[in-house]
C-alpha cells in the first residue's frame, strides 16, 4: 500500500497531477461503475525549481488533429531519427536539429510587457488601502505597466501622463458603455489626442493613445504616489439612510474595455478593491436605500433578489470578455457587510483572478494577502502566469468530459472531447487567465474503450497536458506533461484499481462536481446526489454481507472518504445556512482552485492538540477532542482558530504564565501561536485568524466544525468528562456512518 | 387693415374696432380737473386754419414763408449750412434731402403743447404741413412752419428740379426737439411720485425720482398712463395697455435704495384672497383691524402683529415708518415658505466654460479670458456689508469634450476631469469644483495660467454646444444652488452631441413666408434645455465669437429665456475688440442680478396682464420665471380688460419679484404702480408715452416674427399706428379739413419711431445683414428696457465739431439724417451697440490734431476702436462724452471711426433713420406720408 501512496506523491511532485484512479478500468461500462469519475486534480504550474525551461520549441506531431508534444512517453527511432506520436501513433521525422532528447519545454518569444490595472474605492479606510497601493507599486517590476480607476458616484480613468495639471476622463456610473464607446470617449481609437502636452515622446515606447492611461512604474511612480496621496472620498455626498454611490459595474466595464483596447492577450491583471457593494448602473446588487438591506440567501430562495439576476448577467458578460482577451480580475472586497461577491464571483472565478475578502482595508488580512500577491519565486519572478491556455491530449480510449476551475472553454471540439460534460466540458483547451503556482484544475474523464474491445496486458493510457503560458517575466512558455496510467481489466484486476483509488483526490474531485452542481442547483438536490454516490461507492467497494450494517468494511484506500463526504456535506460549500451569499461565493470560489492539499483542508479541517500529556498531536475534528486541559489549533483554510480548554483558559486568567515557575505554561501557550503563525505565513488569502477560549463567544468557530460526537441529545455523554457537548442538531458522524452501512448493505437500494 | 393672420398672438389680438361707431368726442378734452384748454382752444388757429384747409392746393412750391426763412437764417449761425455735394451712395433719393438746411429746433412748437397738429395734404404730390400749437399759455402760434417747406434755392442748387414736391423735414415732428423740451422742462428736477396716472419725464432726461407711493419710473414705465374705462374704448384706440418693467434696474446713488422690510417669521402680509402683498393702496378700516385688498377689495383681518391705530384721515399711524405702507418700491425678506423645498438657497455659483477649440486658442482669445479672469474675479459682486462676496466660482473647458476642474483649496495643482460622455452629459464632481475665489485663489491662477499651454497645440476644430449649458446647470443642480453660466463661444457645434446644428443659413427664404424660419431655433433641444435651466435657476450668458454663420437663432435662444445676455463680437480681433469684450465681461461679472427668480404681476379689478414679453419662462399664464434677472433686463407686460374700469380707483398694479440674492437670500422685490382710468379717450391720447409705445411695438413684433410673415407684421404695425392717429383725430382732434395730419402731442414722434423700427434689419432684411446678425437684434430687443429700445431705434447723434470744452453738458443732439451732417464737421452716433465718429472731409484740422493727434484728415488712422488720449481739452472733452454715453448702457459699445466719402460710410448711414435707407424703408417723411394716407382711408 506504501507504494501506492508513494507513488501518487511522486507524481504529485514532480508532474502536479493527482488522479482519482491510479490504475484505470479499461472499459467504459466498467469506469462508469467505478461510481468515482477517472479524473485529476492538475496543477499547471506547480513549483519545480528544478525543471530549467528549454529553449526551443517543441516538437509536435505531425498530424494536424493531433499536434501532440515529443514526450518521453513517445516511441524513438534514434537511427531513423522517427518519433511516434502516442496519442495517434502518428509517426514523425524529428526536424534536422535533433539528435534525441526526451523532455522538451520551450521558451516563447518576447511580448511587450505585462501590466497591471489597479483599481479602487472611496471608503473609510481609503487610507489603508492607498498605503497597501503605493506598497505595491514598489514591489512591481519598473517596466511594468500600471494604470489607475477611481469610483465612485463617477467612475474616473486617470490619465498618467500628463504633466501639471492631473487628469482624468469621467464617466457616469448609471450608463453602461460598449468597449467601442468606452474606447472612443478615452481616444483610443485615434492616434494620440493633440490635446496632450508637447513633449519628448519616444515613439518606439509609446506607440499607443493607451499610454496616457497605462505607464511604466519607473516613469510615474511619483505621479502615481501624489495622485494615490490625493485621492479623497467620493466627494459626493451621501444622505442619511442612504448608501453611497458606488458604480463597481461601469467601473469595471471601463477597466476591461481599456484592456481590451490596448493590450488584448497580452497578460494583464485588474484589481477591483471595493468597499461596498455596487449601488447604481448596470451590475448593481442593492439600491441605495439603507433600510433596503442586500440580498441574503433567504431573498434568493424566494426569488426575491431583485437585482441578481441583471448584476450577474453584467458581470459574466465582463468576466467573458476580459477571458477572451486573456486578462484577469481580482476582486479586493473589504466591508463589514456583503459586497456583491454573489455577482461578481465569476470575474474571478472565470478569468484566474484572486478573490479576498476582508473586514477593512486597515487590517493585516487584506495587507498581507495584498502583499504576498507580490511574492517572488526563487528565481525573482512574480508567483504569475497570465494567458494561460491548457491543451490536453488523451490516447484513444479516453476522452475529455470537462474541467472544473479557475478557467473558460475555448470551444475546441476535437476527436478526443466527450459528449458527456462534468464541470466545462465540450471542449479539450480551456483558457486560464491568470494563475499561479498552486491554480488546480479538476480535468474529468472518460473513458471510451468498449467492453469488448479489450487492451492488451500492460498497455497504458496516457494524458497529455499543454500549457501555454505567458511567465511574469514576459516570455511565453509551454510546459507540456505527459502522464500515463496503466490500464486494467475491472473483472480480474479490482483488487488492483481499488489500491489505486486516491481517496484524497478522489473527495476533492467529487466535492468540485458538487459545488460546481450547487452553483446551479438546489442544495438539498446535491447533497442527495453525494450521498447517492457515496452509498454507491461503497456498495462497490465495501466488504460487507448483504442487509448486516455491522458486517460493513471498507479496504483502507476507502477509509477516509465517507469521513471527507461527511464534512462535505457540512461545510460551507454546501451549506449556505449561516452564510451570506458573498461568503458562499468567496469560500466557493477558492474551493475551486486550491491543490489538493488545501481543498482537504478546506472539506475537513485539521485540528491539533497541544497539552502537557505530550507533543502536540493531531486530534479528531470531533466534539470528544475539545478537552479542558488542552490546547486546540483548528485551520480551516479560512480561518486558524486557537482554542484554549476551560482549565486552560483558567489558568492563563490567572496569569500562571507569568510566573517563572510556571514557565512551561508559557511554552504551552505560546506552542500553538508559533505554530498557527507558520501557517499564516505560506497561506493565500491570508486567514481570519481567531484567538478564542472556553466560553469565549468566537469559540463557535471551532464547535461549528467539530464533529458533534457529544450533543445535549445523546444523554449518555451529557454531562461527562469527555469533550464538549455541541448544542446542534446535525448527526454526528457515527449516526451518519451508521446510516450508510445501512443503505450500503440494503439491497433495496 | 387685415388682421387675420394676428389673431393668435396675443399682442394684436385686439380686434378691429369700428373707429365709426364710436362717438365723437370733439367737446371733452380732458377731465375738468385737467389744466387743459378749453375746447375752444382746440381749435385750429385761424390763419392756420386757412392754409392747412389748402388740401387742394394747387401743385407747385407755394412761395417759401419769410417766417420760415428767418427761422433758418437765424440758426445757421449756430450750424453752418452744409451740403453733401458727393455722389450719393446708392439712389438719388437721398441727394433729394441733401440740400436741405440743418436745424430743426425753433420750428416746433413750445415745450407746453399738449398736441401738435400736422397737416399734410391729401395727396403726395401736394403735401403741406402745418404744425402748430393750440394750447397752453405760450401758445407761440409764430412757431408754425409753413406749409411746402421746399426751399426754392437749395433744392435748385443741388440739381435739376424736384419733381416731386418734398415736405420740409425741419416741419415735421423732431424727436431732438421732443427730448430737448422734456429736457429743459423736467431736467435736474425732482420727480416725486406721489401722484396716481402722472407721467413720468422721458427716459432721456436726467431728474431725481422721489417715491412716494408709487414705483419710480426706473422700474415701471407704461405705455399710457390713464386707462380706458372700458374695452371698447381700448379697442378703439388699439394703444396698446402695457408697461415695461425692470424689477432690478439701477438706482443712482443720490436716490434713496430700496428698503427692506423684515416681518421675521410671519412673513409679509398678503390679501387672503388674491395675494397682493401689503402696499399703499391697502385701505385701512374699521379703526385699523382691518384693511380692504386694493386689487380685489377683499377686506382682510390685520395679523395682530401688524395692528396700528389709524388716525383722523384713516391712515395708520406707522404710514411713513413703513415703506410697504408709503412707498412705491420695497423689497421683503422672504420666509422659507418662499424657498424651494423649504430650505434657505445657497448662494449662486458663476460657472465660466471656455471654448478651447482650435479657432479660439489662435486668436488669444483663451489666453485673454485666463488673463483677465484673474482680475475680474476679484469683483464678484457681493453686499454691501459682506466682506467678500459669497458666489462661489467653477471652471471649465471644452472643446468636443467637457474638462472639469477641481479647485480645491487644499490642491497643490488643481485636477482636471474628462466627460467624454457629451451624448448624456452629467458632472463628474461636486467638492472642489464650486469654490471661494478668495479661498482658492492660488489654485484657481495656477488654473488659469495652465489652460492656454493645455491646449496650445490643439487642433480640434468641432464644437459642442447643448452639453456645455447642461454640463453647468447640471453642477448648479448638483450644488443646490442658482447661478449664471458665462459660456465663451465662438464656432457653429458641429459635434456629434445633443443640440448638433447645421449650417441652415439661406439667404433664399429672406422676404419670404419662410423667413421666420431663420429665427426660430434648428432643433427643439435647446427649448427644453432652457426650460431644464429655468427650473434649476441657472442662467446663461454667452459671448459669441463667431467668424462665420454660428446660428445665434438656436444658441441664443437659452440664453434668452434664463434671462442670460447674449454679446456677439464677430471676426473677434484681438487688438480691436479686446477692449469691448472685456468691459462686456466685467461689466456683466459685476452687475447686480437676482437669480431664480418669479415675478407676479397683479392688477385690480376689471383688468389683468395677458402677455409677457422678455428674457423669460412661463409655464403657466400668471407665472413670470426667470433663472436670473438683471439690472438691464426689462419685462413688457400688456394688459387687457376684463370689465370695466372705475376712474375713482384707477388701475392699480403690483409686481411682485420672488429671487435669491447675491449672498443667498430670498427676498420679495414690490413695484407699485397706480394709474388713472377715464371714459374720455383724449384722456387717454394724453397720457400715452412714445417711448414706451415703441418698447412694446418692438417686442410684440419681434415675437410675432417667429410664426408671421415679416411683411404682414410691418403692415399691421403701419396699420395699428395710423389707427391709433385716426382714431385720436376722429374723436379728440376739433374737426380740421381732412388732409390735415394731426397728431396727439404724446405719440408726436410715434411715426418716426415707428418707421425706425419698421426698417429695423429684423423686420426688414438687408444683404449685407448677415441672418446672425438679425437674430442677434431680434434677441437684444426683447430684454431691453424702455431708455435701451429708445436709443437703439432712434440713435443719438451729437455734433462734435462745434463743442464747447469749458461746458460738462452734452451737446444738443442732431436728428438723425444725412442732411444734419456736414462736410466740416465731426459727429458721434450711439445706438447701444455700435458708436461711430464720423468725420466730414473738411473737418477743422484743429480738432482732427486734438482728437487723434495727427496733423490732418488724411493721416487718420480708422483702424482703431479706442481714440487716442491726446492731453487736449478736446481729447478729453470727446472721451468723456463717450464715456457719459456709454455710462449706464449694458453693452459696451464698439467705436468705429467713419471718414465721409469712405467705404465704411456706408455702414454708417444705416443709422441714420430718418433718411430713405440704402436698402429698402422709407425715410420719415416717405413715411409720414403713408401713415397719412392710411388715416384718411380709416377716416373715410
């Protein structure tokens, strides 16, 4: 079994590809009841620092279908200088430049710069927000290009270049504008408007009418800075009971049809830092009406979001287009209450653009997570990639059923594309807009081989996926990974794809086919259809005798994964109860394009226990765990909670840390801080962090994920020593658990 | 006399009346307390008598009267006799007056006459005149002219005979001669109003006006003074019933200003029933408890604030502490009822939008106006009191596109902010875009030294137009707050925007039934953009810089109806026309005005005002609108019966202006007014004032233009005018032969006035009036106030050459006709818009070396608009005397220097209205003779 899980590691290192089947069921009927779907988590760009890039262009095959990469997976006639393709089995003569080599990638040739838009709102905090820019303006590149929205009641794209007298063109946040009209009002469409002041232009750097609105740093740095320092809130006022103006959606109209002016394909990054949610003009969420509160979950329910619909119309017609040209969108949202992430999720979601959502500019969740945006690698590149394109390529007997996350179809039809979809499907090349080294897509397969068609002993399918990529150093770049599976017969091998299963991968996959279902369906509907799936699994792959739950076992390549459905079904991916829309889509959204790792995290969250019995350990995520004496370091992904044991809580209340002879009490208590510091420093976004106790009222945090092992229902745990009963009335894991084996072993199902 | 096509404007919807039916009224003269002469008196005298009767005189030059020749003689000395030997300019008509002697003065009758009487024969070919007084006690009979005024010699001089025989034009009624007796009269004098139904002294003369009781004739001048009692009667006469009111016009400091009344919350005490605000003719009763309405008698309870004793003669006590209850003008503090949404305005914003397009940043016209702003600014008008004016100031430029600026104070640079968006234009900030100059004065220089090199290198050569005024009044919207737009324009707007024009101009239509299209505007937009303006108390005021057709039809029309001034300066050139424009501008900046403003006009009973005319808006029939009001800017109201009237109560009138001021204040501005009424229509010819009577001729025809055929309009004014006389010589005049031409001694000048009107380039197209041009005047007349009309039609032309440079007083002005000219001689003409000095090839080279310092006639340059400042009693003397002419006119009067027998003479002489114009329209006399001719087709 060792082997197995070092194997699915290795993989995982050195190709980013997890599978949810290792070995793969060599017919279609039988891949269909595998229940799982043959799928895998890919993470384009995982770090590899040390894979050096090849500076020449890959060999492709020769077949104009085909077109797949020299791989290592590839048959080579070094005497006949041959190479055959192992997708199509094309055979193809290498070019005169080869004497042989196995692994390619290339480099692509250079394209103008990359830039970025920056992009923001009058609030509060404004200030905040002006110091994290004017940060970032330090930490990008000096060649690279930046640009500055401001909005508000208006909508105001500043002109960068001019000297003296600031400028900026206007816009009235109610209308929306055409990419032609927003192009023609700012002079795009011309050669540079005489209205500029005379001066020193190097026609080779400015080629474009863009440039007024789009600069190097290096050239309007201090520009930039007097024009951040002087920003002020909106200067419109805001009568009482009203919410201000905010034209989020014009705003970022403007800001795509500038891009898509300017510099279509050609990586470039808006950034929407908004601290409200759009209140007038097309993609607005709420009037300005304060008595009117935003939509909640309950309005949607009820059909009674009256501006949804029109507002997420808005913003996907954006989101679209902004894929299209192979640009990206963040969304910076930081206000106390929604902001219309519900809406704008898919200019994310879509385009490869980071979503945060935080509180106030002015706290160290948006700062730092501003900031880590702007980390580098090893090699002093941005942790970016923009335009991304994703090609896969299957031998015969698979096709391509879909792909969920951070990515749009391109609409490429071609002989390996299922006509079954799982997630975006229809296509074998999805655009990915930005990315970086940890964006993972969900790719869904199928496979095709008839039952009676069978391969032959030890044959191997294998995938091949294409990415092109522009790196933030401005080249272009392919990195191409081969991957190839054995394939195996389900009557006489099962034993064989069963050890294979990646459970991990496995949860990961199915919980994205179920969020990504949830996005469009009923929540009850996709809770169903997981139990469906779960109860089949496990009558596929359980040992148990037919109507005895307590005969019910699953091999341990299983093991986990009812445990991983049970969270699942908990969490707030699929629960929206206790959530607002905006955090369903925000905590959705990175569901959707974290590694596996961190999606594990995210479906059932770790919990470690710190205590004087010992080191600290890794706890069940269960009621029974929360203990006086101990410790607890709860991550979520979202949120790092520390939680401290009544007696604990009790002992610190009394200052016992403070005492040199209670110094290891200090040491206790500052074990899990350390820890939860490391935690916070490689996180993207950066974590709510929650520093909480017995009693304390954020305490619910952590008993809204535990397990409720100990509720006030189960009496025989009422009152005893061990754990903390939760007050719910969710089923706890062992009543769950209890009602599969259940189902499982019924024949009826 | 067809009237048909006049029904529908209100103006001459008084239908035909029956001059026959009435009865004659030859036996009452006036009312007995009238100091008028006995009928007896009216009587033609009798050797008068006898050779005006001589309609059937015989053809031919009756031989020159020896009275007559002396008169000349005598005034000859005084002005030498001139003749205008050169070829005439176009027709030889002209050369026919050329002969003729100068001087007019003595041949009229005595400043006491209360009528004059002209006689002219019935046919054209035979005309006589006589004029001759018949009343009062300097009865002067030897100050007849006589008849066939054809001076034998000079006519005979001046080349072959006359075929025709020409009346003497120094015998037919002299608008100098009108002036200079009501001059010397009533000049210097004080005029207290204390009197129901008095006439006031003519607008051009100088007295101080005391009110008591009744509003001064600054604000308030009405066409008669002494209302018929009954429609029919007013039906018969078709004198018009109106008066020309300029709610805000100027006070001379040795005038006592208008008083503020302050009733604190309560407000101003108002009739219940028909709103009328408190005024002298409330009529206290029953021991002051109560007081009956003036206009509605309506007896209304005194709020218990306002309780007075009366005392013995029923007046209150409190009458002279009072100004609502003794004086004819006052002005209230308005409660918040008064105010919009029931908030105290915020006080008004001046909005300055520049044209930046190509035409205008190559003529250094941007540069000028950043230049000059800087200064200008620093006269913001404020009150009195106030320390520094409250208006607070906003900038923008524009080409096709719309800059704002923010001014900020707290800006290091001030920000400018691109609407690109002109097809829906809106306002991209509101903080920092209306400032204090004084608070932002650093940044707004830094602006406006920064926006000429902005734009120096642009090459934009289209226009927006509509966007401009929105992208203003949508600030002032914005800012809550009324205010005044000053736009600089100088190109047709051609860009693609709201409010587009195209170049319409066709001369083709001109004298057509299509002309009227020509002064009407291209599109609708900008009728509803004035309304929007209106509504949101936003005025515009536009300088337009035009070098070729601009359609002033379309973009003048919102500055006309927000009450704005419009200023025309074509082929702006730098160093001719910087100085006009620039006192334009400061003039304009500085003068006093009352913003978003609504005037009422009521009326007692058995009349009520019908129609307004002016820089106005009404959306109702009673509702007066302005966006703005200034001291220039004069509203003609005409009033109509709607029962009869009672000569005991007179009529009584009471406008009442609600504006915010300078600093932001609400205030109500009243104008009492009492007039008398008779049943007796000579009453009524008595109290007529020609001034007036032009005023409103000019504005109800000017309108009429937009939906009538011009030609129908001049032949129902020729056809009101000589019913207007037929029906004074019917049924007021004593009975006279019918060839004699007898005029009321009020309207005297009424033809000559009306003829000057008639020939006006807006009712009478010219070739070499552009369409811009005409559109222009039409606009400018229909704001002007009573002295402004009266200039403009009858220009002021005043001998230069014989002045006398001890004395500060003007010299007595000339009639306006080549034949007071002379080749010695030096004049100046001022209308109000134009002033010209026109200097005769042999003028005195002593005055020439004076005035222009250059040693003769040839070395004058003409290419100036200033004269020098030659340290000369006669330099001095000439500049002052254009400064007192220019003094109180709202437009600043560009000079032209004429020289006889030059090319630009010809511009020249179109002001001189008497004389047969070089285009078309009658000369005086020609029109006389017709108005003559129609009267007695009205009599038979």
């Amino acid at each position: 079994m060792a082997t197995y899980l070092e194997f699915i590691q290795q993989n995982e290192e050195r190709d980013g590809v997890r599978f949810s089947w290792n070995v793969w069921p060599s017919s279609r009927l039988e891949a269909t009841r595998m229940v799982v779907p043959l799928a895998c988590l890919l993470t384009p760009l995982k770090e590899r620092p040390d894979l050096p890039p090849v500076q020449y262009e890959p060999v492709l095959c020769s077949r104009p279908t085909c077109k797949a990469v020299l791989n290592p997976l590839c048959q080579v006639d070094y005497r006949a200088k041959l190479w055959a393709c192992n997708f199509c089995f094309q055979r193809n003569q290498f070019p005169p430049a080869y004497g042989g080599i196995s692994e390619v990638n290339q480099p692509a040739e250079l394209m103008p710069q990359f830039s970025t838009i920056e992009y923001m709102i009058q609030e509060d905090d404004l200030q905040a927000l002006k110091e994290s820019l004017q940060m970032s303006l330090s930490l990008l590149p000096p060649d690279a290009l930046v640009g500055l929205i401001t909005f508000g009641r208006m909508v105001q794209v500043h002109e960068l270049s001019c000297e003296g007298i600031s400028k900026s063109y206007v816009f009235r946040g109610t209308k929306d504008l055409t990419a032609k009209q927003i192009q023609d009002m700012l002079g795009l469409t011309k050669p540079a408007m005489p209205m500029q002041q005379a001066r020193p232009v190097q026609p080779q750097e400015h080629p474009f009418a863009s440039t007024r609105f789009l600069q190097p740093v290096h050239k309007i740095d201090m520009n930039l800075t007097d024009l951040l320092g002087e920003l002020q809130r909106d200067p419109w006022p805001v009568t009482q009971g009203k919410r201000p103006l905010r034209s989020t959606g014009v705003a970022l109209s403007i800001a795509v049809g500038l891009l898509e002016g300017t510099f279509p394909n050609t990586g470039a990054r808006i950034m929407l830092f908004t601290g409200g949610p759009p209140t007038q003009g097309p993609g607005m969420v709420v009037g300005d009406e304060l008595k009117i509160p935003i939509r909640s979950w309950h309005d949607i329910e009820k059909d009674n979001a009256r501006f949804m619909k029109k507002a997420t119309k808005h913003y996907e017609m954006l989101a679209n287009r902004t894929a299209a040209n192979g640009h990206c969108i963040d969304i910076y949202a930081c206000a106390l209450d929604q902001t219309g992430l519900l809406e704008m999720k898919c200019c994310a979601n879509l385009t490869g653009g980071y979503m945060v959502m935080g509180d106030s500019f002015n706290t160290s969740l948006f700062k730092q997570t501003f900031q880590r945006i702007f980390t580098k690698d090893f090699n002093g590149d941005f942790r970016m990639a923009f335009g991304a394109t994703l090609d896969v390529k299957t031998s015969r007997e698979l096709k391509i059923a879909g792909a969920i996350g951070p990515c749009v179809s391109l609409n490429v039809k071609g002989p390996c594309v299922s006509e079954n979809e799982l997630g975006v499907g229809g296509t074998s090349q999805w655009k990915i807009c930005g990315l970086d080294p940890t964006s993972t897509l969900g790719i869904y397969f199928e496979v095709v081989n008839q039952h009676n068609a069978p391969i032959p002993q030890g044959g191997r399918g294998a995938i091949q996926f294409v990415t092109h990529y522009q790196h933030s150093s401005t080249q272009r770049r392919i990195r191409v990974t081969t991957i190839a599976r054995n394939w195996a017969d389900v009557q006489s091998q099962l034993r064989h794809i069963e050890a294979a299963f990646d459970q991990e991968a496995a949860a990961v996959l199915m919980a994205r086919l179920g969020v990504f279902r949830a996005e469009s369906e009923e929540g009850p509907d996709v809770l169903r259809w997981l139990d469906r799936q779960l109860i089949r699994l496990c009558q596929k792959f359980g040992q148990y005798n037919k109507e005895d739950p307590t005969s019910f076992r699953l091999s341990d390549s299983f093991s986990l994964y009812p445990q991983f459905m049970f969270h699942l079904r908990r969490s707030p991916f699929l629960q929206v109860f206790n959530n607002s829309p905006d955090e369903s889509s925000y905590y959705r959204h990175h569901f959707a394009r974290q590694d596996l790792t961190q999606s594990l995290i995210m479906i059932q969250p770790i919990l470690y226990s710190y205590s004087f019995h010992g080191p600290p350990e890794p706890v069940l995520l269960d009621s029974s765990s929360i203990l006086a004496d101990r410790i607890l370091l709860m991550d979520t992904f979202f949120q790092i909670v520390i939680y401290l044991g009544e007696t604990i809580a009790q002992w610190r209340k009394a200052g016992y840390q403070d005492m040199p002879e209670y110094e290891n009490f200090k040491h206790l208590l500052q074990a899990p801080l350390d820890d939860a510091q490391e935690i916070l420093q490689a996180r993207f976004p950066m974590p709510r962090y929650i520093n909480t106790e017995h009693g304390g009222s954020q305490a619910r945090f952590l008993l809204s994920k535990v397990n409720p092992s100990q509720t006030h229902n189960n009496l025989y745990a009422w009152g005893q020593e061990t754990g903390a009963p939760i007050l719910t009335d969710d089923v706890s894991l062992q009543v769950f658990m209890d009602h599969l084996k259940k189902l499982a072993v019924s024949s009826a199902c | 006399m067809s009237q048909q096509g006049y029904v529908a404007t209100p103006p001459y919807s008084q239908p035909q009346p029956g001059i026959g039916l009435s009865p004659p009224h030859y036996g009452h003269y006036g009312d007995p307390s009238h100091t008028a002469s006995p009928t007896g008196m009216m009587k033609p005298a009798g050797p008068l008598g006898v050779t005006a009767t001589g309609g059937m005189l015989p053809p031919g030059p009756p031989p020159p009267g020896p009275h007559q020749f002396g008169q000349n003689g005598a005034h000859a000395a005084g002005h030498p006799q001139q003749r205008f030997p050169g070829p005439p300019p176009v027709n030889n008509v002209a050369s026919s007056y050329a002969p003729y002697q100068p001087s007019a003065q003595s041949s009229y009758p005595s400043p006491m006459s209360t009528s004059s009487v002209t006689q002219l024969g019935s046919q054209l070919s035979a005309m006589q005149i006589n004029s001759y007084a018949n009343s009062g006690p300097q009865m002067a009979g030897a100050q007849l002219s006589y008849p066939g005024g054809f001076p034998g010699g000079p006519a005979q001089l001046a080349g072959p005979p006359q075929p025709q025989k020409k009346l003497d034009p120094d015998s037919i009624p002299s608008p100098i001669q009108v002036i200079e007796n009501d001059r010397a009269s009533r000049g210097g004098q004080v005029y207290a109003t204390n009197t129901r139904g008095q006439i006031p002294p003519l607008v051009t003369t100088d007295c101080i006006i005391q009110d008591q009781g009744n509003a001064s004739p600054r604000f308030i001048r009405c066409t008669t003074y002494c209302f018929p009692c009954t429609s029919d009667m007013a039906k018969q006469a078709q004198i018009p019933l109106a008066a020309v009111i300029k709610p805000f016009a100027t006070i001379p400091s040795n005038e006592s200003p208008l008083y503020l009344v302050n009733h604190g919350e309560s407000g101003p005490v108002r009739c219940n029933r028909c709103k009328a605000y408190m005024c002298p003719f409330m009529q206290f009763i029953e021991g002051g408890r109560r007081y009956q309405c003036g206009f509605c008698n309506c007896v209304n309870d005194v709020p218990p604030f306002y309780f007075q004793h009366l005392d013995h003669i029923g007046r209150r006590l409190d009458h002279y502490e009072k100004p609502e209850l003794s004086l004819g003008s006052y002005e209230y503090v308005a409660t918040l009822d008064y105010c919009r949404k029931n908030k105290p305005p915020n006080p008004p914003a001046f909005i300055f939008m520049i044209d930046v397009s190509y035409s205008n940043i190559k003529n250094g016209l941007v540069k000028l106006i950043c230049e000059e702003l800087k200064t200008m600014l620093e006269k913001l008008p404020k009150e009195e009191q106030e320390e520094m004016s409250a208006i607070r100031v906003g900038f923008i430029t524009y080409n096709k596109v719309l800059h704002f600026f923010n001014v900020k104070s707290n800006l290091a640079q001030p920000q400018m902010m691109v609407v690109t968006d002109v097809g829906e234009v809106f306002v991209p900030l509101l903080d920092g875009f209306l400032v204090n100059y004084q608070e932002s004065q650093s940044v707004i220089h830094n602006l406006l030294d920064q926006i000429p090199d902005m734009f120096a290198d642009s090459n934009e050569n289209e226009t927006v137009f509509a966007p401009v005024i929105q992208a203003g009044m949508e600030a002032l919207k914005a800012a809550d707050c009324p205010g005044k737009l000053f736009i600089f324009h100088s190109s047709l707007p051609t860009a693609e925007a709201p409010g587009k024009l195209k170049n319409r101009d066709d001369k083709k239509l001109v004298n057509t039934d299509k002309e009227k299209i020509l002064f009407q505007p291209q599109t609708n937009v900008y009728d509803s953009l004035a309304k929007d303006c209106v509504a949101h108390g936003c005025s515009v005021t536009l300088f337009l810089f035009p070098s070729q057709y601009v359609d002033v039809a379309s973009l003048g029309l919102v500055p006309q109806l927000t009450g704005g001034t419009l200023y025309k300066y074509n082929n702006f050139q730098m160093h001719l026309d910087r100085q006009q424009f620039l006192n334009d501008l400061r003039n304009d900046i500085e003068k006093k005005i009352g913003f978003d403003a609504i005037m009422r006009v009521r009326t007692s009973t058995g009349f009520r005002a019908t129609d307004f005319f002016g820089g106005i808006l009404m959306n109702n029939t009673t509702d007066v609108e302005m966006a703005a009001i200034d001291c220039d800017k004069a509203v003609t109201v005409e009033f109509k019966h709607d029962d009869k009237l009672s000569e005991d109560t007179g009529a009584l009138i009471q406008c009442a202006v609600l504006y915010t001021t300078i600093s932001g204040q609400r205030r109500l501005r009243i104008h009492n007014l009492g007039l008398n009424c008779s049943s007796q229509l000579a009453d009524l010819y008595k109290s007529c004032e020609t001034d007036a009577l032009i005023n409103f001729f000019a504005k109800s025809a000017f309108k009429a233009v937009l939906h009538q055929p011009l030609k129908v309009i001049r032949e129902i004014l020729v056809n009101q005018t000589a019913h207007m006389l037929a029906c004074y010589r019917k049924n007021c005049a004593s009975p006279s032969a019918a060839s004699q031409l007898i005029l009321p001694d009020s309207m005297k000048v009424l033809p000559v006035y009306m003829n000057c009107l008639l020939k006006n380039c807006v009712l009478l197209s010219r070739p070499e009036i552009s369409t811009d041009e005409r559109a222009y005047q039409r606009q400018l007349v229909m704001t002007m106030g009573v002295a402004d009309s009266q200039l403009f039609f009858y220009p002021q032309l005043l001998p230069i050459h014989t002045l006398d440079v001890k004395s500060t007083m003007l010299p007595a002005a000339v009639r306006c006709s080549e034949s007071r000219l002379s080749e010695e001689g030096i004049f100046l003409l001022a209308n109000g818009l134009h002033m010209f000095l026109w200097l005769g090839v042999s003028s005195p080279p002593e005055l020439i070396q004076g005035i222009f310092n250059v040693p003769s006639f040839a070395h004058i340059n003409t290419d100036m608009t200033l004269l020098p400042e030659v340290g000369n009693p006669y330099s001095q003397q000439l500049r002052m005397i254009m400064g007192i002419i220019q003094q109180k006119r709202p437009y600043s009067m560009k000079l032209t220097i004429v020289k006889q027998r030059e090319q630009p003479e010809m511009v020249f002489r179109q002001f001189l209205v008497e004389d047969k114009g070089l285009y078309g329209g009658s000369s005086y006399v020609d029109f006389l003779c017709c108005v003559h001719k129609e009267i007695c087709q009205l009599l038979n």
